[in-house]
C-alpha cells in the first residue's frame, strides 16, 4: 500500500491549525490526541510488512465502489403475498427468488408470515423492504422446528446467501515468498492476467508448520483442529497487478509467508454468487426467552455463505438466537443493522443469544459497519476458524465480548467500538482449548470506550500472539516483537479514531472512498417505539445515542472560522420464564464456561 503524501500533509496540518486554535481565539483546548508508533498520524509509520495488518480492502468489492441501489424487477405482492400478518406467504417469496434475475425483488410494507427458510443461490438478487419497522419478516419456526430436535445446525440462516467456489488450480508456486512481498514466482502465468482476482491456497503438513505459523508461533491448532479442512487452512482471495512468464504482481502486499513445503498453489477465483443483497426491513422471531447457550432452538436471521461482494443493510433483527453471519465468503459489506431483544435473562451477563455477528470458515475482508447491538449474545462480535482480514467498524454495543473462538482467526480488526453498559469482558471468548490460543496472530484493537467505568486488568490479550491493542484504557503500554503491542490511553483520543477509514483513504487517496450508507450514530436515537423491539428501554437507548457521539470532534479544539474543520472519524429478572418452545425454563446464570 503506497504512502499518499498529499493525504498526509492535509492530515498533519489539521492537526497543527487545531492545536493553535487557543492561541488565535478559539475554543479552549481539548484532551491530547494520540497517534500510535505503528501508524503515525497519516500512515507514515506504517510498512506492508509491520505488525499492524493491511485491513483496507476489507468490504464490498474491496471498498472500492458503492452499494448499488439495484433497479426494481418483481414485486412480492406479484407472487401472491399478502403481507396481513395472517396469511402464510412462504411459497411466494420462495417462487419469487426462484424467479429473480439480476433485479430487485420490492417487498412493501405488511408483516409477512414466513414458516420455512428462505435462500437465494443465484447472483443479483436483490431482496429490498420498504423500510425497517415497515416491511417486516416474521420467521414464526425454527430449524429446531424445521429440522427436527437434535439437527439445529451450528450456524445459518432461515434467511440466507448461498454459494460456492468453482474454480480449478492454474499454477504452482514454485519459490518462497515473505509476508509483505507483492510478487510470487510460479511454474506459469499463462492465463492469468492484470484485474484478475485468484485463490492463493497453502496446506498444513504433517508437522504443523503452518497451523503454528498463524500464530507467530507461540501456539499451534491443536490435533482436531489442523485435520479443518483437509489441512487446506489457507484459502486467500487476492487481485493480480500484473503477470507474465513466471511472475504474478498482486495488487497487495501477501498476508502471509509463502513457503514450500505448504505447498502453495494458485486457483481461479469463481464464485457461484455476488451481488445479492438484503436491504430495508425488519426481521422478527417469537417474542420468547433466550432457552441459553447450546441449547439454541435456531431462530437464525441471515448469513452469507460462500458469498462475495454482497450486502447486509439497513435492517433491524429481533428476537434472533444468531444475527448475522458470514460463513467462507469474502468482500460482504454488513451496515446498519440493528440487534434487539424483548427478552432478558437478567444478572450479570444478560443473554438473549448466541451469536450477534460472526466470520468463520476462510471469510476474509468482510465488513460489518454502523451497527448496534441493544442487547448482549453468549459472542456479540466473533472471529473463528481461519477468518481473516475481517473488520468490525463503527459499531455501538451493550457489552464488548469480542469473541476469538479458536482456530487460528488471525489478522482481524476491532475499530472505533463503544461498549455502553459492561466493559468487564472485553476478551470474553468461546472455543476455549488449553492445547490452542484463542486468537491466530495479530488481532488488533483500535480505540475501543468503555462509557461505564474501564475494562477490567486481570483480562489481559494473554492468548492473543502479536496483538495490537491501542486506545484501550486499561492496561499499562507495552511495546515488544513478539507479544501484545499495547499503547494505552483513553480511546476517544486515538488519532486516527478509526483504523480501518484511516487505511482506506492512506490506499485510495483522500475523497476517493465511497461514502458510508448512514451512521449507527443516527440509528440509535429512534430506535424502538414502532417495532416489536421497542420495549428495550428509552434510557438504553438515550445512552447508545450519548455514548456514540465519539471522535476527534470532542476531541480537538474547533479553530474559529480560520482553520481547518476538525478530523472524525466522528431487565428483568432471572426467574424461570416460557421459552419459545412453551416449556418453562430455568434461571440462566451469568456465568459462561465457552
């Protein structure tokens, strides 16, 4: 990624004019901001091979372009849908996508009945309500219902993006390459050419090499787990910059170490399915309490399997046991979306689910923005098995529980988060294994607040090789090769505030960036009265709209009129109760074991 010095200048300046505004008559000064040494203050710090991870191709089409607004083609009413809340108006949405090509499929604003899962496994689909809390999807069964008791899948979605690769290998790698580089030698380029995207694919021997080198080596998968996939525990989608005779040029910097004895190979990248998305609605479930961990019924919302360059946006989810998932798929762009409950367990830890958001499976690059959770999962933000290049951005939360659940996720980015009610457990992670680290190496954390008092000492990144971990207020700054990088200070006066925008604009150049589709800054306020989720609580909400007003803009002095405008990044109780199924339930408790 090349230094755009331009980009830096401006932001150096903005910094220097708004330091000088108590001198020229302006605001009184604000707290210090802080800029980390593996970044600086514009990326000046920075090198493809640092410790700090590349996360700006991360989203749709890499960040690149903007999410379409795709042209209307059906209607759902068209299919026979009533949308009365009454009638069952499953067969018309499944008839309706059957039907779809490359267009939208409009669906007004009703309630409308769904008993059956709904998957799009075609490219270009679009699926588009009239509005959240207008246009709502009722899901009234669950897989367990579906499915059977004892056959709920571990994730899914009764709304889902299906896909799959079908590509075959071109070439052999053919001499090693390290972390940082941009060429690769091969036996071939014929056939491969500039603004091709393909699969750079790696396995695990029987040594374990490199199931140990997604962790700097200091931990290793352990034996279930490097057996994943075959050992193919490398699977990194990547766009070529040139190539010819024996020479591949990527348009990146690799991620990892390209070694032989992992027997590196270059496959066709072609996915069954892009450009579908899922837009402007509500998606609601039985209005019960959480049945509490792994003993999930399924009231799975989305996910996006084996899916590229798709979208999630603009759409509110209540009741869920899963929100939404990204399952091997790449390049998805999730914004604006909101997860609430009308349940609580109540004590300490309050579920209402299992999983808020999450990437597994060699998802990479996936992006999920602007969004809000006013309630709290067993893992509100996971990573898991070989997820990487993925970023959580923007996004206002009850609880942290930023969940590394094993498998070696590795190079993943948590960025400009606000935790409102509980900052106790920031590394409160599944997947636990004594012989396996949580994380895969460098995990970062970039300006993470907690409004209600610190994270906690005692949780400290431990199991996290190579992390980064700047702008969290707790523990004392530590700056070492091999374990946590850690520079603390309040988050809210992190400079750049939000990592993943600052990289983009450093790779694109400064105004070239597509513009984000609406702030969960805006979301928060007026959430809840209209829709089925409202009775969370006014005061929760008033609390994620203060709290979420975070960025240089408290920050920095405000120069008056002659500088430079500043830089933005910008209960109940725990008796037993009826669960969803009709049988009463016991107290849950607070604690949880994985």
């Amino acid at each position: 990624m090349k230094v755009n010095k331009p980009f830096q200048v401006v932001v150096g300046l903005a910094v220097w004019l708004a330091g000088l505004a108590p001198l020229l008559g302006g605001e009184p000064a604000r707290p210090p901001v802080n800029a980390s040494d593996l970044w600086g203050v514009a990326g000046e710090k920075w090198t493809p091979r640092s410790r700090l991870p590349d996360f700006s191709f991360a989203g749709y089409h890499a960040g690149q372009k903007p999410i379409p607004d795709v042209a209307a083609k059906a209607d759902i009413k068209e299919f026979g849908a009533k949308g009365d809340g009454a009638t069952d108006d499953t067969a018309a949405f499944q008839h309706a996508i059957a039907s779809a090509t490359n267009g939208a499929i409009a669906v007004p604003a009703g309630r409308y009945r769904i008993t059956g899962a709904l998957v799009i496994q075609k490219p270009g689909v679009v699926l588009r309500g009239e509005g959240e809390g207008k246009t709502t999807l009722y899901f009234e069964k669950s897989f367990e219902a579906l499915l059977g008791v004892g056959k709920v899948p571990y994730w899914g979605g009764l709304l889902e993006v299906r896909g799959v690769q079908k590509g075959k290998k071109l070439t052999g790698v053919t001499a090693a390459a390290k972390r940082g580089d941009t060429r690769l030698t091969v036996a071939s380029a014929a056939g491969i050419s500039a603004g091709q995207w393909i699969r750079l694919r790696m396995r695990n021997p029987a040594d374990n090499s490199l199931g140990s080198y997604l962790y700097a080596d200091r931990s290793a998968l352990n034996v279930e787990r490097r057996r994943w996939y075959d050992g193919q525990i490398v699977d990194w989608v990547v766009p070529v910059a040139a190539a010819g005779g024996n020479t591949i040029t990527l348009a990146r910097p690799l991620r990892l170490d390209v070694r032989q004895q992992w027997q590196p190979e270059i496959w066709e990248h072609k996915p069954t399915v892009q450009e579908v998305g899922i837009e402007n609605l509500t998606i609601e479930f039985p209005n019960a309490q959480y049945r509490g961990h792994w003993k999930e019924e399924g009231f799975f919302a989305i996910q996006l399997l084996g899916a590229y360059n798709c979208w999630v946006r603009r759409i509110t989810i209540v009741d869920s046991d899963i929100g939404v998932v990204i399952m091997a798929g790449g390049h998805n762009t999730v914004s604006g979306v909101t997860l609430k409950a009308r349940w609580h367990t109540g004590g300490e830890t309050g579920e209402t689910g299992h999983y808020g958001f999450g990437v597994s499976g060699h998802a990479q690059d996936n992006l999920v923005e602007d969004s809000t959770l006013l309630t709290t999962f067993v893992h509100n933000l996971s990573v898991n098995s070989f997820a990487s290049g993925n970023v959580y951005s923007r996004i206002t939360s009850r609880s942290a529980r930023f969940d590394h659940h094993g498998g070696a996720p590795y190079e993943n980015l948590f960025t400009q988060i606000v935790v409102t009610e509980q900052g106790h457990d920031l590394f409160m992670c599944g997947g636990n294994r004594a012989d396996e680290a949580n994380s895969g190496a460098r995990s970062t954390l970039w300006n993470i607040r907690a409004l209600k008092g610190r994270f906690p000492a005692n949780r400290k990144p431990d199991k996290f090789p190579q992390s980064n971990v700047i702008g969290v207020d707790r523990w004392p700054t530590q700056k070492t090769d091999d374990d946590a990088w850690i520079e603390q200070w309040p988050g809210e006066t992190t400079l750049p505030p939000n990592l993943y925008e600052a990289q983009k604009a450093h790779r694109l150049g400064p105004g070239r960036a597509p513009k984000r589709s609406g702030s969960h800054l805006e979301r928060a306020s007026g959430l809840g009265t209209e829709e089925p989720g409202g009775q969370v609580g006014a005061q929760s909400e008033r609390t994620l709209s203060r709290g979420s007003q975070h960025g240089l803009s408290r920050l920095l002095p405000r120069p008056s009129g002659r500088a430079v405008r500043t830089l933005c990044g910008t209960a109940s109780s725990n008796s037993a109760r009826i669960g969803r199924s009709g049988k009463a339930l016991a107290p849950i408790g607070s604690a949880v074991s994985c």
